[in-house]
C-alpha cells in the first residue's frame, strides 16, 4: 500500500519533478519522504470479517534552513497549497488504488504542517496523513 500511496502523492503538481523516499532522509538538498507512523489499523471490524482500516503516514521534507521570513512564508505558503490538493483530490474521490479487495474512501490531513527538527544549514518539516479504506472480508 505504501507504495500506491507514493505513486498517488507523485501525481501531487508540488512533488511530481521531487525525489520522494519512504522512511527515510538522505540529506542532501531538498527531498520529501513518507514515513509510516503507528497506528490502530482496524478502525471498524464486521461479522462477515470486513472491515474499515486507516493507514497513517506523514510528508516530511528536508529543506534547506534560513532565517529569511520570505522563504520562511514559501515554505508555509507549500504546506497550504499540499493540503488543498489533497483536499480536491477527495472532492474527485482521485485516491490511491489499493486493488480490488480494498477502497479507499477518503484521504485526510489529520495535522498542520509542523517544524520537527532544524540543523544550522536543514529544517525538517512535517504534515500527517490518514487514508481510510474499506477491506473485502474473506468469508
């Protein structure tokens, strides 16, 4: 799944030229990663063993650091302009393809984008995901 997400996110105009690691940072210029973060993956279990799961991620990004307010309000204005896309892409119902055992049924910011982690030369910054699914039951 979690590389259907990474190919769902790469359609994103913002990363679609961008290297995109999973659960991983290099370090070296500017790259995003996603990075699976824990969860309770069964949100709804049914008799007939189908059930409604989640699987919770974050975008982070590692950016060059600076002091200059105008990048400062780019790297803000990024972050914005992230999670309108996702937000439309829910209106087009566009999501990931898990298969024909699972549907995805919406895609969610579930956090504002965050300053995790800075270095004198990176800043690591950081928004979090939910993809809610629904799971064919094997009864």
């Amino acid at each position: 799944m979690i590389e259907k997400i990474r190919e769902w996110l790469l359609t994103c105009p913002l990363l679609a030229d961008q290297r995109l690691n999973v659960n991983h940072l290099l370090g070296y210029g500017i790259e995003y990663a996603i990075v699976e973060a824990p969860t309770t993956p069964i949100v709804t279990q049914y008799m007939d063993g189908s059930s409604i799961r989640q699987k919770v991620f974050a975008l982070a990004a590692l950016k060059d650091e600076s002091p200059d307010i105008l990048q400062n309000i780019a790297e803000s204005g990024f972050w914005e302009q992230f999670t309108h896309w996702v937000e439309q892409q829910n209106h087009l119902r566009n999501y990931p393809d898990f298969g024909t055992t699972k549907r995805v049924r919406k895609v969610t910011v579930t956090s504002t984008h965050y300053l995790l982690s800075t270095t004198p030369t990176t800043a690591r910054w950081q928004i979090q995901l939910s993809v809610t699914y629904y799971q064919k039951g094997e009864r």
